[in-house]
C-alpha cells in the first residue's frame, strides 16, 4: 500500500517530533510511509475563517500532492475533518455559484482515502495494540473535530489502554472544547483563554503527568496555558506516544 | 417553551444597554465583562451543565432519537420550501375558524397592527405569554409609548421586566439572575405594577412562586386582552399551539375577551400529524421532559368558551430575506428549544447579555446576523462568536448545522456578496476591519501554493528561532496574554525528511515543485 503521511502546515513548522512519531510508529507496523514534499496546508484556517474562495487553491494543491497514493494518513483531527467533512462541500458551493462540477470531481477521491491517524490504524491495519510501551499516568482529551467532525469514538482510548505501563485516568468534561477554535483564539481571546484554563484545571485535577490529545493545534492552545498556569501535566501528542518503546522511549 | 425558573445563588449583573444593533459593542467586548465575573461565571457553569446532563438523560430514553429529529428536519424543510402555499392555506383555515389574520413585513408594522388592535378594544392593560417574536420586535416598548401596560406573566419575564431588565436566555430568561435578587425586585417593584410582594418575602423558591402567583392572579382576572406567540401554527385546521411549564400561558390564552398571537412565519407546520414530532423532541431537548406540563391549543374562536376575539399577526421581519440563502435558511428550522445554548460553551462563559439581542448562544449568532443584516458591530462579530466545536449542531432537535451557517456568515462579513434585504437581491460589501487578515490570508495561501517558499519561510524561522519570544507584543497580545508560544524546533519536519529519507537530499520531483 502507498501510504502518504500529511503531516499538516502546523505540525511540520512547531511539532516535527510527532512527524517523526508518525513515521516511527507506521514503519514499526510494517507500512511504508512516504511524505511528498510538495504538501502545505489543508485550508482549513482560510475556510473557517470566511475565506472559502482561498481555500479552494489550497485543496485542489492538497489533491495534486495526494491524488497517487492509496492512503493518506495525517495526525490532525481537524485537518482531516477539513478533507473528509469540508472538502465534499466547497465542491457542491462551487457547484451552486455556476461554476461546474469540476472542483467536486478533482476533490471526490482523496476525501475517502483520507485517514486520520487513530482511524488508519484501528480501521485500516486493524490494530489497537500497537506494541507501545510508555509507563505514565495519561488522560485524554478528545479534541472537537475528532470527536463530533470525524466520529472516532473509542479508538483513541483502545489505542491507549493497549499501551504498556499506561494508566489511563478519565477527564471530568472531556467532551468540552479546548477553548483553540483556529482564529477564535485570538478573536475571542477572553472567552478562548477562560476555556483553555477550566480544561487544564480538569486535566490537573486527574492526577495525570500527561494530557494527550490527537491534534497539536489544540495541544499548542492547551499546553501554552499549562505553561503559563505553571501546571506539572504535560501535552503529548498521541502519535508519540504509541511511538514510544522500551528500547526508545520517549523522554 | 417556557420553563419555571427561581433563581441562582447571589451575585450582582452589571446593568445592560437596550439591543438596539447600533449602539452595542461587539461580542469579544462585551463576552470579556462576564468571562472576568466569577459569580456569573459559577452560576452559568451550573445552571448549563445541570439542564445539559437531564437533556441528554432525556433523549437517550428513546430509542428513535435520530429518526425524531431527522423527521424534524424534513417537515421544517419541506414546509419552508412550500412556505408561500401553507402560509395562504393558514390564513384560510383561521379565517374559517373565526379569526383575523394580519401580515407584518417588519417589526414597526406588526407593532403598529397590535397596538391599533388594542386600542381598538379601549383597553390600556394587557396580559402576555412568554413569547420571543414579541420580544423581537420590542412590542412592550412600543405598546407603552401609547400608554399600554404589558405585563408579562411567566415567571423568569416577570422577573426580567419587574427589574427592568433583558432576557439572556431562551428558555430561562432570568438565568443571570439570584434568589437574593429576586427578591428585591420583587419587594421593590411589584407594588408599582400591581399586588405588592407579602410582607417579609424570603428567597425560598415557595415563597417566591407564591408572591408571583399572588400578583400574577390579580392581572389574570382582570385583563381583558391577551398577547402571546406561538410555538407551532398549523396550516390543515388553523390552529395554533403554545408549550409551556407554568400554566400562565393557559391562563392568558382563555381568560381575555381578545387575543392577539405575534407569530414569525417560520413556526409553520402543514399538518396535526407533524406536530407529534415535535411534542416530543421539544420538551425533551427544552426543559428535559418527557412532556411539557401545559400544551394549549386553539382554533380560530369559539362561542361562549374562551376569547371573542382572535388576531393572529404573521410576522416577517428578515425571515423571507433568510430564507433565500440557500445555507442560512435552516437558520428558520429553530423550535426555540435552547439545547444549543445549555451546552455550549461560549455561552457559558460570556452569558446570554454579550449576544446583542432577545436570541443569545448558538442560534442568536446564525439568527441575528441574518434577520437583521450584518451592518453594525455586534452583527458582525457574531458569527466569530464560536470556537465551531459542533456541540451546538450534536444536540439540536431539528439538525441545524450552526458551524456550517456560522462559516457561511464569517464569509459574509469577509468578502460581501449576494444576499437578500428586503426582499430585494442586493450585493454587501465587505465589512471594516477584515483588511489586515484578508492580505493575511491571501499571503498565506500564496505561500501555501509555493512549498519552496514555504519552506524558506521555515528556514528562517527556525535560524532566528533563539530571537523569537515566548509572548508577543501588539495583536499578538491577544494569544500571549495567556498562553506561551510553542517553542520553534531547530528544523522543521521536511529538513529533516530530506536528510533522511531521501539519498543527495532532494527527489527531482521535489525540486521541480520547489522552484515554481
Ligand atoms: S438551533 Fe436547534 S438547538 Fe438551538 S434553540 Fe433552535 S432548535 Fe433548539
């Protein structure tokens, strides 16, 4: 299987180490994992934001990149909730402002093939075992677009419970966004910053060294407050720590 | 629907201005007062998260949840596509059953059709069930400048307007309010509007429902017309119905000689048989029953049982314009349940007073923008008021996707474009203050469509990266004022693929894209 790793804007500029993970950890299972350098950005910023009609270059770009690989996995919730949930839709607005139906067509077959990392590898290598090993106390926070966008259910927790020496401790409002929100952070800071700071205390009051969450660009909003609460939990981006091993664990 | 509401533990609300869209700040400026209040902060928590848990205790006792509100959502869509013929079938079958029907383009004419109907009876006292259409269109305000009293008579509007007041909820008007408060107001204000409250009135729930049916009793039996809105009008037979917890609601549709319903178009549905669909997920989704205490239905009028007299005022005010954009109309699905606000979590932190407008939390920031245009600050910066995690759209009992329509407004507020005001196709301009975020965007995208830029803008980042501060001056406040920057990595992701995984650094592909 020619499987792509889209890494995403975000996580390739601040968050190379869980590219790595990525590539460790699909390598690990025997995937040959390729990343086409000419890959950028989903889009998403531009979509959410009001500026659909910048976003459309951006996803045709993403279909050129991937349109030749069989799988394309990324370890952001939100981003491939841009592909599967969003893209679909900027082909039927194009197609309602008369202009044909060829963006709908180029987008149609990357959007199935399109994984998230916790779905590729439950649904498509059929794996919740891992082989991970990473001896913390770890809670979750399903991030929004994991949760409702995408429907990942359970499978990050199976991911998890499966690890070695992790202890997994549940959140008090775990379905509560994270407060991030793309440009709400910013547009609305007050409101962002009270959000971010009542999960943190949440993340704190479960005793756990780590708070895991599939999405970095969440983790960035989560992990900048903890730093600024000056709070003893960590972010750790779950492709890391099913990186993780005995013989390299992660630090 | 309206539900029975006494009251939170004590704080005090700052005062609010009137919703009136010119004048009012902008949500962040106005969401940052009540973020920074700790008490409103605590009561909203528990207030949302306590009607949040018995919803969804609520739904998942019914196993054809899913199948309830996709029905829903066809009946209101299949009604709002068909809207011009049921809405001449209602008028048929009211005027067949003995009432009046008057149509209202906006909010001064159907103030100026209900103030002359009132007049007309001589009377300059009237008595209101909880509805948001006359709230929309700030009737009480309009009947008093002719000398009309309306008292409303659920108990959270009782409270809202004996305290001069603004609702800052759908459902529970008075939700920013405490016990200790109310019964202030109460003893203060009830004896300028009629019975006063008992001597030695306490902040017991008892004793306030007491002093408020006391006075409530009064105005009852003495009103001889009755304002109301309607949760649900039906095309096939012309009746209207309201659902409600109190039974003020019953009192005001039966008692009066003359009732006058305010009612937006959009509450339409063709048949009894698509109401049942509702008076089951409304309830449920609303106040978390089963069923609503009391559901009063009427047709037209009757000889010798209830109102002489029966007005039913349809009213527009922006819902035809909405109803022509092809993303914003499911806007008009609404059934005013407040679902989406109890669980969202904007809401919870800025209170209901930030959103500008009798509407509040999720549905206020698609319902505003599109009923009353886009054109002042608050308007503007309502569809922004959202992180879109999609809580909102999860428990909606008609499947209003609230993210898609928000985006589809940011878009509005962005770029301009067609849209619809008045009824007249007209095209809006870009809304101030979106210049800097819009060369922002186009330069990202630019960069976006150049790996070989973007790469280079990497490179620089992370060469300069022991310069980069973890806080940032000016806009960037707006980040760092509570969060650190992510520290940048000595290289990103694709330097070290290249050094890695590809033998002499670069794949010929690679470098053809990166010299475009
Ligand atoms: S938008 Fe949906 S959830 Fe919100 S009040 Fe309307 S019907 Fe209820």
């Amino acid at each position: 299987m020619r499987v792509a790793l889209f890494l995403t804007c975000v996580n390739d500029t601040l968050y190379p180490d869980t590219g790595r993970a990525v590539v460790k950890l699909l390598t690990r299972l025997g995937v040959e994992v390729d990343f086409p350098m000419a890959q950028t950005c989903c889009g998403q910023a531009h979509y959410n934001t009001g500026y659909r009609h910048q976003a459309e270059p951006l996803a045709r770009h993403f279909s050129d990149v991937f349109k030749d690989y069989e799988a394309i996995v990324t370890p952001s919730g939100s981003c491939a909730a841009m592909v599967r949930e969003l893209y679909p839709r900027l082909g039927d607005r194009a197609r309602a402002e008369g202009r044909g139906t060829a963006l709908a067509e180029q987008l149609a077959p990357i959007v199935p093939r399109t994984h998230e990392l916790t779905e590729f590898l439950v649904d498509v290598l059929g794996v919740t075992d891992v082989g991970a090993y990473f001896p913390h106390t770890v809670t979750y926070h399903p991030t929004c677009h994991g949760l409702r966008a995408l429907g990942l259910g359970d499978r990050p927790r199976r991911l998890l419970s499966a690890v070695r020496g992790l202890d997994l401790v549940e959140l008090p409002g775990a379905e509560e966004c994270c407060g991030f929100g793309g440009t709400f952070a910013v547009k609305n800071s007050d409101v962002s910053a009270a959000m971010g700071t009542d999960k943190v205390r949440n993340a704190e009051s479960t005793g756990a060294e780590v708070l895991c969450a599939a999405d970095n660009s969440c983790l960035m909003h989560i992990g900048g407050t903890m730093a600024r609460l000056r709070t003893t939990v960590r972010p750790v981006h779950i492709a890391e720590i099913l990186a993780s091993t005995e013989e390299e664990p992660l630090t | 629907m309206s539900g029975t509401f006494i009251g939170m533990p004590a704080f005090s609300p700052p005062t609010l201005p009137a919703f009136s869209p010119p004048t009012l700040p902008a949500f962040p400026t106005a969401a940052k007062e009540a973020v920074r209040n700790p008490t409103l902060r605590r009561n909203l928590r528990y207030a949302t998260h306590t009607i949040r848990a018995k919803r969804a205790a609520a739904v998942s006792e019914l196993d054809d949840w899913a199948a309830l509100r996709e029905a829903g959502r066809q009946i209101k869509d299949h009604t709002l596509r068909h809207l011009d013929r049921y809405l001449l079938q209602l008028e048929e079958s009211v005027t067949a059953a003995g009432g009046v029907v008057h149509w209202a383009a906006d909010a001064d004419e159907a103030n100026r059709i209900v103030t002359g109907l009132v007049k007309a009876t001589g009377e300059s006292e009237v008595v209101k069930v909880k509805s948001m259409a006359t709230q929309e269109i700030g009737l009480n305000e309009a009947l008093a400048a002719e000398g009309i009293h309306a008292y409303e008579t659920d108990l959270a509007e009782l409270i809202v307007q004996l305290g001069r007041d603004r609702p800052s909820h759908i459902l529970v008007p008075a939700i920013h309010r405490n016990r200790g408060e109310i019964r202030d107001i109460f003893t203060h204000e009830m004896s300028e509007w009629g019975r006063p409250a008992p001597e030695g009135l306490s902040d017991t729930p008892a004793e306030l429902a007491e002093a408020a049916r006391l006075h409530l009793r009064e105005k009852f039996l003495r009103a001889k017309v009755g304002i109301s809105g309607a949760n649900f009008m039906v095309a096939e037979t012309g009746t209207l119905a309201v659902f409600e917890s109190e039974g003020n609601g019953r009192m005001c549709l039966t008692l009066p000689e003359t009732l006058i319903s305010v009612v937006g178009i959009e509450k339409l549905v063709p048949t009894w048989r698509d109401l049942e669909v509702f008076l089951q997920t409304l309830p449920r989704s609303s106040t978390a029953e089963r069923m609503n205490p009391y559901t009063s239905m009427w047709t037209g009028t009757t000889d010798d049982d209830g109102p002489r007299t029966f007005h039913l005022v349809l009213l527009d005010n922006g819902r035809t314009d909405t109803l022509a954009d092809r993303v914003g109309r499911q806007a008009l699905r609404c059934i005013r349940c407040s679902a989406c606000l109890n669980v969202c979590p904007v809401y919870e932190r800025a209170g209901g007073h930030a959103y500008g407008s009798v509407y509040p939390g999720p549905i206020g920031a698609i319902l505003s923008p599109q009923l009353r245009g886009t054109a002042s600050d608050i308007d503007a910066s309502l569809p922004y008021a959202s992180s879109l995690c999609g809580a909102c759209y999860e428990v909606c009992p008609v499947a209003i996707d609230i993210p898609e329509v928000l985006v589809h407004l940011r878009e509005r507020v962005v770029e301009g474009g067609p849209a619809v005001r008045q009824g007249a196709k007209v095209t809006l301009r870009p809304a101030r203050g979106h210049a800097a975020e819009r060369a922002a965007m186009r330069a990202a995208r630019w960069t976006f469509r150049h790996p070989g830029a973007l790469r280079a803008g990497q490179r620089l980042a992370s060469g300069t990266r022991r310069l980069v501060p973890r806080t940032l001056p000016g806009p960037g406040r707006a980040w760092s004022a509570t969060r650190d920057l992510p520290k940048l990595p000595p290289e990103p992701f694709r330097e070290w693929w290249r050094r890695t995984h590809r033998p002499g650094g670069q794949a010929p592909a690679d470098r053809q894209e990166d010299q475009r």
